[in-house]
C-alpha cells in the first residue's frame, strides 16, 4: 500500500546514504540536537517554571542517551533563574563534549562506526516497524470501526508509528555511538623468561 511504500523510500533512502559512505558526523549532530529538543519538549514542555518541570526525567535521559554520567544537574539555588534555554546548551555542551571524546578515541575507525551502529539501529527498528504495521493491519481488520475508515485509520496509526520508529533511531543511534567502547586487544606479556 502507498503508506508502507512511501515510509520503505525514506528509510532506504537513509540506509544508501550509510551505505554510500557519506560522512554522518553531521548527521549525528544534528541527531543529539533533535532527541535533546524532543527531550525538553516532554519533560518541560512549555513552562518556564522549573518547579513544573520533570528534572529526574531529563537526568535520567542526560545520563542514559547522552552518556551525562551524573555531569548534569538542576540545583535548588538555581530553580530561580534557569530556563529553558540554558538546560538546552548544558545538554548539548555534555552530548558535544562525548561526541568530540569518541571521534578521539576511535580515530579513523569513528565513521566506520557510526555506520555500522546506523545501520543495525535503522534494520532492527524498521524490521519492528514492519511486525507492528502487520499487527495493525490485522487489528484494523477486525475491529468494527463504527463510522471510521479502515484505510484512514491504518494511514493515522502508521504514521504514528513511523514518526515514534524515527525518533528511536535517533536516541538509539546516538546513545549506541556516545557509549561505544572500542575493543582492546589484549596481548599476554611474558612475564618470567625461560
């Protein structure tokens, strides 16, 4: 069906440029920039109170996704004169920060890594993406929708279901490519000489 065709072009679209070797650094960036907003939009929203704020929940999302490890933290004394703003660019410093540690670390090997980890995340979750559109089709198809359309209905949830799926392949491909560890390779030293 056209629904499923137009989300196949998209994602294939994204996997032949993994493919294509292009360099994703840019596109990794501009990942962190995405989940980081989608983080303040759920967790603080439009207020600009910070008691109205849910602090733990962007602590946790600091220290899970972007590898924060305890770095961020909204103090009492400053619940009067932080906004929204600057939990954004203390976010962004911390995720900016790792990023620039890991090009360190993996030197060369960095693009080849951020390929390979796009890459698994894109299939895993198109391939759940597939399952969940089949179940849906199956649902719709049984349940009595009253006055309802089933092929609006499929369309709505599907498109749900496809923006929720892109979202997560961006916090999964940052949180994979900010936590990554590159594999020492462990050589025996001789200890006592024959």
């Amino acid at each position: 069906d056209e629904v499923m065709n137009q989300q196949r072009k998209i994602i294939y679209a994204q996997r032949q440029t993994v493919l294509d070797g292009q360099d994703l650094g840019e596109t990794i960036k501009k990942m962190i920039e995405q989940i980081t907003d989608n983080a303040l939009d759920d967790f603080i929203g439009i207020s600009e109170i910070p008691e109205e704020w849910n602090i733990r929940a962007l602590t946790e999302f600091a220290n899970a996704t972007l590898r924060a490890n305890g770095r961020f933290e909204i103090k009492d004394e400053d619940l009067n004169t932080i906004t929204r703003a600057d939990v954004r660019d203390e976010l962004l410093k911390i995720a900016y920060d790792n990023y620039n540690e890991q090009c360190e670390v993996f030197g060369e090997q960095m693009a080849e890594l951020e390929r390979v980890i796009m890459l698994r995340v894109v299939d895993t979750l198109w391939m759940d993406h597939l399952d969940e559109m089949e179940h849906v089709k199956r649902e719709i198809g049984l349940r009595a929708y009253g006055q309802h359309d089933p092929v609006i209905e499929y369309r709505n949830v599907g498109s749900e279901l496809y923006d929720g799926m892109l979202d997560s392949i961006k916090r999964d491909t940052v949180r994979y490519i900010l936590t990554a560890k590159p594999r020492v390779e462990i050589k025996r030293e001789q200890v006592a000489k024959p």
